[in-house]
C-alpha cells in the first residue's frame, strides 16, 4: 500500500479542532487524506472547519459538536463519528482551555475543576470511547495524540490548575502508551510553548507578543511565538507510518522554552 493510499483510508477524530492548534491540525491530517471529525462545543466553527475539509479535500470532514464538559454525552458523540467513518484510526485531544490566572490563594474548588475537566478529564473519556473504534475486529494500529503545554515544565506564576492538567495529561500519555502498545496503538503528546491563537496572543500586537517570547517564563531560545501549522506538522508526524517506533513520548515544539 502507498503512504498516499494509506493516509486515505484514515479517520481522524480532532478534539477542539473548530480553532487554533485544533484546526490547523484537523487541516493538515485532511490535507493528507484522512477524513476528519471536528469534534468541539463551538458547532458553527467546527461546521466551517469541517465544510472547507469536504470542500479542499482529499480528506472528508465531519462536524461533530460536544462539549466536553459533560461527560455523559462524549461516547454517543464517539460512536456517531465510528458509525458514520466505520472505525476511528487517530485521536488528538486538542481541546483546552486556561481558565482564570489567579495565585494559590485565590483558586476555587470551581476554578481547579473546570480547568481539570476539559484539559485532563475529557481527554480520558474521549480516549476510553475512542479505543474500542480502533480495536474493533481485532484491527491493530491507531495514533494518539495529546496536546500537553510548556506550562506544564516551567514556573508560570498564576497558572496553577493550568500547568497541573497539562502535566497529569503528560502522564496518561505514558501510562496509556504502555497499556495500548498490545494494540500497536501510540500514545505520544506534544508540547507547544506561546502559539497565536484564541488562547493566548492571538490578539496580542507583535510587540506585546515578541516580549512575552523573549523575557519572563514563556521565554524561547528563538524569541517568537509559534503558528499553529508549526505544532499541526508535529502532530500529523506522531499520526504518520514513519513515527511507528515513537510512543509514550512528549515532543516539545516550543522554540525551545524547554531544553
Ligand atoms: N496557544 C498556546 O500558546 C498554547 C500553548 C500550549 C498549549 N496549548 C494547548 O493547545 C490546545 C489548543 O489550544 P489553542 O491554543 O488552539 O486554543 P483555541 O482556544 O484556539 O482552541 C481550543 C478549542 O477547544 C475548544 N473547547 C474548549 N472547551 C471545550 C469544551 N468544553 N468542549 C469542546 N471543545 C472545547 C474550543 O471551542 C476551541 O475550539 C489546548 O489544549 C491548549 O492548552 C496552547
């Protein structure tokens, strides 16, 4: 089989793919040949994004709006996908959110938890309903990807729960590479340092950016921020043939802000 014939009979599901890292990472495995569902709580961008999919081609989109908040409705969600795709051979837990920057003192019971559900506890149970897609049949293979944070290695005053998910969510990488490899699934992360998006910077001026990535902790070695596309190109790696011998690993695409 080609890798080009390979690609096209993928089916990809992107977590927060209606925006930012998410999208440009949806785009990108489309653009290869797989067929994606964007799966996001905002359903008029996840349409858009899934629409210019079906549109660009080769690949077909899917939009597939959930929020992740509510974990009782993440499997119906899944299984829709895997019954219109027929099995699901990629994951990217994408979405995330930073929450309120505040110090120890000022964290909430509220403010932890609403941080720990979509960056942690979402990407468990999106990846519990996804794993029985990639296995049905006994079919072997499959990529998972998540989408950790710089934050999670270095001291970001203010960005407690933040840092906390995105290291926890390093962890699971390990501990479910270890239990899918008898599946020949991959559980690999990646890190992104400072990207231009929604999250962070997007509205930022090039001034206001170029100081965040030049001085204090979300300093790089290069001094810029990075684009979407750029943390995109790594994760469609750890989703291709070539990364097969790379699992339980965590990718720093982040300028290098953590060396
Ligand atoms: N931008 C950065 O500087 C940066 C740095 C490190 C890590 N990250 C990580 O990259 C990932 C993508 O973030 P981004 O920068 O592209 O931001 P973004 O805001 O552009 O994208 C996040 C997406 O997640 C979706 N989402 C949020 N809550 C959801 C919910 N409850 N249910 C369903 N979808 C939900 C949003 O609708 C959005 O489409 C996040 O996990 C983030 O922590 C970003």
């Amino acid at each position: 089989m080609t890798a080009e014939a390979s690609w096209s009979s993928r089916t990809a599901v992107v977590t927060g793919g209606a925006s930012g890292i998410g999208r440009a990472t949806a785009l990108a495995l489309a653009a290869r040949g797989a067929s994606v569902a964007v799966l996001d709580k905002d359903a008029g961008s996840a349409d858009e994004v899934a629409a210019r999919i079906t549109a660009d081609g080769p690949g077909t989109g899917l939009s597939s709006p959930c929020d992740l908040s509510r974990v009782g409705e993440i499997r119906s969600c899944v299984d829709r996908i895997a019954e219109r795709f027929g099995h699901i051979d990629i994951l990217v837990n994408c979405a995330g959110i930073v929450g309120p920057r505040v110090g120890l003192a000022d964290i909430t019971e509220d403010i932890w938890d609403s941080v720990h559900a979509i960056n942690l506890k979402a990407a468990v149970f999106v990846t519990q309903a996804v794993v029985p897609h990639m296995t049905a049949g006994g079919r072997r293979g499959g990529n998972i990807v998540n989408v950790g944070s710089a934050s999670a290695h270095r001291a970001v005053v203010s960005s407690h729960p933040y840092a906390s998910s995105k290291a926890a969510l390093e962890s699971l990488t390990r501990t479910l590479a270890g239990e899918l490899a008898p599946h020949e699934i991959n559980v690999n992360a990646v890190a992104p340092g400072v990207t231009a998006t929604a999250i962070y910077g997007e509205n930022d001026d090039d001034e206001a950016r170029t100081a965040r990535a030049r001085q204090g902790p979300t300093a790089n070695l290069f001094g810029r921020f990075s684009q979407p596309d750029d943390i995109a190109a790594a994760i469609v790696f750890l989703c291709a043939p070539e990364s097969r011998q790379i699992t339980g690993q965590v990718v720093h695409v982040s300028a290098g802000a953590v060396v």
